[in-house]
C-alpha cells in the first residue's frame, strides 16, 4: 500500500510541477500580448533608445539662423501673450476651411484652451488660386490664429511647412514649454495631454514611435526618398507626424540641424532623423494613437490623446463625448480596446501626414 500511496504522490508532485510550469508560461505570453497591444512594451523599449543616440547638442543661435526658411506672411500678434503650456501646430491645406472651423468649435476652442493652457494655431502656406489667398488673408483676419510663410502650399512642402512651425514657435512663443504638431484630420484630448505634460522636464520628443521604417524608393510614390538624399535602408525610429510633442527647446535642437538642406520631404521621417543628428530620442506614448482612428466612443476619447482621421462631424460628436465624460466611468482596459479596435491607415509606417 505505501508504495502505491508513495507513486502517487510523486506523480502529483511531478504533474503539479508541469502545470505549475505551463501556467507561468501561458501568463508571461499573456502578459506579453497585453504590453504589446496596449503599446507598454513599446514605451519600454523607447526609454532604451538615449543608449543609442549621441549626447544632445548644444543649442547655437548662430547655427538657427542659418536655417533657410521661408518668411512669415501672416502671424498672430500677441497670440503668445500670456504663453501657454502647449503650444498647438495644426498642419492644414487651404481648402480644409472645414476641418479648421471645426476644430476652433471643438478641441481648439477657447473654452478647451483655458482650461489646458494651450494655444491652437494652423500652419498654411500659399494657395494657388488669388481667390483661396485672398479668403485666407480674411479667415486670418478673422480668427486670429493663422500663421502662413511664403513658400507653395503642398504635400511635397510639409517638411518646410513644420520647421516653419517650429521656427515660429522659437521666435513669437518662447515660453510654451511644449509644442504639438499634428494634422487638421486629429482630434486631441488637451486637458488629458496637458495634465500628461505638466510634469516633464529635459529634451523630449513623444509620440506614436514607427521602428524599422524603409524609404519608399519608388519616385512615382508620394513618400518617396531617394538614395541621395538618404542612403541607409531604414529610418531611425520617428513618431508619427499625425501628432508628436517636442518641448520647446528639444525643437531648437532639432531645427539647427536642418543645415541648409535638401530636405526630405517625408515630415515626419525627417524630424526624426533631425532629432537623431541632435541627440533628442523619441519616446512612444501609448496613449497617442498615430495613425490609427480609435473607436468613436466616450471611454476612448477620454483615455486617448489624440485619434487620427475624424471628419469635421466626427470632430463635433467626440468633442461633446469628451464634454459628458468627466463622470463617465470607464473599464481598467480601456487603453487595451482603444488601441486594438483602431483602424490603422495604410503606409503608416513611411509618413502619416
């Protein structure tokens, strides 16, 4: 009888072992897939990346002003005054009166900028047509919240068009700590960013972070950069230029390493390898959404930063989300949904713009 009781003790404790084992191992992977999904694990291996950078640069007034930029044509006076905390750059074409209108009602809305101490400011350049230039001089007039250099407003310009943002920002908002470059098609929680930001301090860089990125080698592609212009097979990594933070003096860091170019013409590729040359690594922001469109409910825009590819309707209705949301109570794996549900666009990985 004992060596029977004994046997099958030892079988117990052998079988207890192997599911003792399965079980740590079925919840590293599940561990594993929430990080993944939920972008933790890419947060981690962001805050890796200052390993691999070289030391920050020193900031040089003399190597800023030999960046060469287009001049301003219209710029907010005194749009800095008092400066905000988060200084908005909203990239826009000439024809998206629309989305600019919709966003001044919503997000961009004095209301919203009070309460987060932000500011939201549109950069345009110059339309084709004298009637659009003309309807632009008077929606400046108007609102008050345009700034537009003299270059030919294109998609082949953005990259011209956001270090002209951040040489405004330089010289006309000094003391915003922090700017946001994003796109008139995303909608941006600025309380939840600012309350986010507050805190920070140093040379920082966030957002939605595109790892091992090619060049698009094809010329007819509309992300296309050439050997030339940029040899190596991949990318450093980048954020998303759907919306990514740079503090103020990160973005002085990143602009006098312009030089005088060629430029590439992939905004938001070239930010990055601008802030590589500077020494200023970027740092993914789970809660940024890049280029995907979060499901259009109430938990994700209160969870969310920022949510990419909302029409000027959709605009409306998430914003009066947002505002029922103070005491709307949202489950622990909201971030989990949001990210998951999110409908990624397609080249997200080569310019989001």
């Amino acid at each position: 009888m004992w060596p029977i009781t004994a046997l099958c003790l030892r079988l117990f404790v052998i079988h207890r072992r192997r599911w003792s084992s399965i079980f740590v191992v079925v919840s590293s992977l599940l561990l594993l897939l929430f990080l993944s999904l939920s972008g933790y694990l890419e947060v981690f291996f962001s805050r890796t990346l200052p390993i691999f950078y070289p030391n920050p640069t020193q900031l040089s007034p003399s190597r800023l002003a030999n960046v060469p930029l287009p001049p301003f044509l219209l710029s907010p006076a005194n749009a800095c005054s008092p400066p905000p905390l988060l200084l908005i750059l909203v990239s826009s074409a000439p024809s998206h009166r629309d989305r600019r209108d919709a966003i001044r009602q919503t997000w961009g809305s004095l209301s919203s900028s009070t309460a987060s101490s932000s500011l939201t400011l549109f950069l345009l350049a110059v339309p084709e047509t004298a009637e659009e230039r003309s309807a632009l001089v008077h929606e400046a007039v108007t609102h008050g919240d345009i700034i537009q250099a003299n270059f030919t407003d294109s998609y082949r310009n953005l990259t011209v068009k956001t270090l002209t943002g951040f040489t405004w920002a330089l010289q006309k908002c000094q003391g915003a700590q922090f700017l946001l470059k994003t796109d008139d098609d995303v909608f941006v929680n600025t309380l939840a960013l600012a309350t986010f930001l507050r805190p920070q301090r140093g040379l920082l860089y966030f957002g939605r972070v595109h790892w091992h990125a090619a060049p698009f080698r094809d010329p007819e592609n509309r992300h296309y950069t050439s050997n030339q212009m940029f040899s190596s097979n991949y990318f450093p990594p980048y954020c998303s230029g759907t919306g990514y933070v740079v503090s103020h003096d990160a973005a002085g860091h990143i602009l006098q390493e312009a030089g005088s170019g060629p430029w590439i013409t992939v905004e938001d590729v070239y930010v990055g390898i601008l802030a590589k040359a500077a020494g200023v690594a970027p740092q993914h922001v789970a809660r940024i959404a890049g280029s995907a469109s979060i499901p259009h409910n109430i938990c994700c825009y209160k969870t969310m930063f920022t949510s990419h590819q909302l029409t000027p309707r959709g605009m409306r209705e998430a914003w009066n989300m947002l505002k029922e949301a103070k005491d709307h109570w949202c489950p622990p794996l909201t971030l989990l949904f949001c990210r998951t549900f999110g409908q990624p666009l397609d080249n997200a990985g080569n310019g989001d713009n």
